[in-house]
C-alpha cells in the first residue's frame, strides 16, 4: 500500500515540475493553421516526365511509320511483279488496252473474264514465239524498217543460207535514197558481218569482180581458193546460190582474160553454173556455237513435197538432225498451190520443247516454200506460231540482223 501511494506521490511531483505550455496565438491565428493543416500536400514535381513522354510518342511513331513504309513497299513490289510477268508475256500496246478492257468485264461477267484471260495467253504466247522465229515474210513487219539482203555462211565446208536484215537508215544513208540491188548490197555490206562471232567461218566478201546482167558475171583470177578441192568447189557453188540465187538463174565464170575458166580437176567451165534453189528439204544444223540454222542439206532436188517432208523425219545423212521426231505422226496432201499436213493427233505445245518445235515449222514452211507452195497445218494449236496466211511468201531463212554503225 504504502509503495502505490509513494509512486503516485512521484508522479505528481514529476507533472508539476512539468513547464507549463502556453498557447499565446490569436484565435484568428489558430484558425489559419486549421485551414491550412486541411489543405491537401503540394505534390512535387517531376521536371523529367515530359521529355519521357515525348521520347516515347515518338518511337512509337517511327514504329508506325516504318510499317506503313514496309506495306508500300511490299505492294509496290507485288504490282510491278506483275507488270514485269505481263511483260515478259510479250504483250503489245493493243493487247495491253484488250487486256484493261478484261480487267472492266471482270466486275460484269466471269464468264468474259475467262475468255479474255484465254485470248491473252494466246496472243502471250504468239508473240513471245515470234522472237524466236527466224523465217522472214514480205508482210514481215520486220519489213517497216529492214531491208533483206541474201547471204551465205561457211562452216565444215558446208554453206549455210542466211537472211541479213539490214536497217533502212543505213541503205538511205549509203545509198542516198534509191533502191539498190543485190549484188549492190553484197559488195557495200558483206565484209561488215561478223561471220566468226555468229560462230561460222570467215567466207566473205568473195574473191573476184562479180558484175550484173542477164547471168550473174564472175571474174576469178588465177590464184583464186575455190577449186582447190570438190569441197571447196561444191561450198562456193551453193555460196553464189545463197546470195544471188533469188536475182539470177544462172553465174558466168571466166578468168581475167574473160575466157571459161579452167577448173582443177573439172577442166575448163564452159557452161553456166545453176543457181536455182528449188525442190529441197530444209533439216537443220548447228554450228560453231551451238546454234541451230536451217539448212537444205544435201541440196538434193526431190520428185514431190512429200518424198522431201519424209527426208525431215528420217534423213539420209548424220549431219543433220530429224527435224519431225518419228512419234509424231501425219498426213500430207499435196494440190497445186499448197501442201496439207494432218496430224493424226491434236499438235500442241506439250508435244515439242518451244525450240524444236519452232524448227520443225520453219522446216516444213521453208520445204513447201521451196516448192512454190503454201503450208497448210491442220489439227494444231494455231496460237504456237505465227504463220502468214501465205506462207510462200518467204522472204528468206536464218535471219540475222547488221548493226547500225
């Protein structure tokens, strides 16, 4: 008892001595720090954020930019993909206008949309053909702005009929605006081709003076190559052939006293040699380089176009290639003005590779043609070549083009 009473007279004692606190603020005053206290805290503030904010739209807004650049792109590239196949289909200004107008019917008919899509591939593949084609008609647009001038190529002594296709501007320019003939071609153009880079021989230009009139004129001087052999003898002859065939029938040879000529191991030339090409059947060669030409190999003359289509399959020599393989099958008819070949089966694009297939219908144009008749092709794919409606109309073989200087 008496320690409780102790303890709490100590705690008194202690309270006591406590100083005793004062307030001496105004009431006014009091309530002044009231309000204050009731005020929320002033939040402090942070001088970094905006910039964080801008660093961040901005990244997100390269993020955005480059992925609509990426779209453009990969569009851009799915468009001019296309335009380039479009391209390569070997379409023309006015297919390419047939070929918009397609696009229109699509919206109206599936029906139109197939069939323009049918006609566009045939016209593709027509004229992606028509590259490759090495025949030369008269109606040949080629026509617009070449000149044909018949030439020859040598290679393995054998000679080889080319078309050299020459620009107008040059015949204008060389000749100053008149018409020039063949022979004129040959001595103004033939040492300007390349023959060796076209992988033949270099032939040309012929040795001698070669003057026109009723026959062709050759003047050969005594030195000249030509007879050193019968294979030299027989590459010359079918030259003079090749290039001046299509303008006279026959070439006078005499030495440069004008009298025949005298020919090793044949004797003197007393008659006119023949330059007329007809009858034959054109297999195909290829020279130095790999490249495939027609040939009318061994300018044997045949009774019929048939006897001469026949050599095509199955020929009488190695050198040359079978044109026809034998698992294509036909029928050939034969009237005045043309040759009718028939396919027992239906002749499509499947049936050959694109090159064989081009060679075997130069082949067979160029062998009716050198029977003075036109080839009709029945049961085939029309659109595989572009043949004239008159394919005797041949101009020339194995095109080849002279570079303007």
């Amino acid at each position: 008892m008496t320690n409780e009473f102790d303890a709490d007279k100590r705690l008194e004692e202690l309270v006591s001595s406590m100083p005793i606190q004062h307030d001496t603020r105004s009431k006014d005053e009091v309530w002044a720090a009231i309000k204050q206290s009731a005020k929320p805290p002033i939040k402090k503030k942070k001088p970094w954020l905006p910039a964080v904010i801008t660093v961040a739209a901005l990244f997100v807004l390269v993020l955005f930019v480059q992925s609509l650049f990426s779209t453009l792109d990969s569009t851009s590239e799915t468009t001019m993909t296309q335009e380039a196949n479009m391209s390569e289909g070997g379409m023309d200004e006015a297919g390419t206008e047939e070929s918009s107008m397609s696009m229109s019917s699509v919206e109206e008919s599936e029906e139109s949309a197939d069939s323009a899509v049918a006609t566009g591939e045939a016209e593709s593949a027509s004229l992606q053909l028509a590259e490759d084609a090495t025949l030369v008609f008269t109606n040949d647009p080629l026509l617009e702005t070449y000149t044909p001038m018949n030439f020859s190529m040598n290679y393995q002594a054998i000679a080889f009929p080319i078309t050299v296709l020459i620009p107008n501007e040059r015949i204008e320019q060389d000749f100053e605006g008149r018409v020039p003939t063949q022979l004129e071609l040959y001595r103004n153009y033939a040492a300007e081709i390349d023959e060796e880079a076209l992988g033949f021989d270099n032939y040309h230009p012929l040795v001698g003076d070669y003057e026109e009139g009723e026959s062709l004129r050759v003047t050969l001087p005594a030195d000249h190559p030509y007879d050193m052999a019968s294979a030299t003898m027989e590459v010359y002859f079918n030259t003079l052939e090749d290039v001046f065939g299509s303008t006279f029938n026959q070439a006078v040879i005499v030495d440069e006293n004008s009298q025949p000529i005298e020919w090793d191991q044949v004797g003197p030339l007393t008659e006119p040699v023949d330059l007329i090409s007809e009858n034959l059947a054109y297999n195909v060669m290829q020279n130095a380089i790999g490249e495939t030409y027609l040939i009318p190999y061994t300018r044997a003359q045949y009774a019929t176009v048939e006897e001469a289509i026949g050599q095509l399959q199955t020929p009488d020599n190695t050198l040359v290639e079978a044109v026809i393989p034998s698992s294509i099958e036909f029928t050939v008819e034969e009237t005045e003005d043309a040759v009718s070949i028939q396919f027992a089966e239906m002749f499509t694009a499947d049936a050959l590779p694109r090159r064989d297939m081009v060679a075997m219908i130069e082949s067979l144009v160029a062998t009716a043609a050198s029977f003075n008749k036109s080839l009709l092709l029945e049961n085939w794919d029309t659109t595989l070549y572009p043949l004239p409606e008159d394919t005797n109309s041949l101009v020339g073989v194995n095109r080849v083009f002279l570079q303007s200087e």
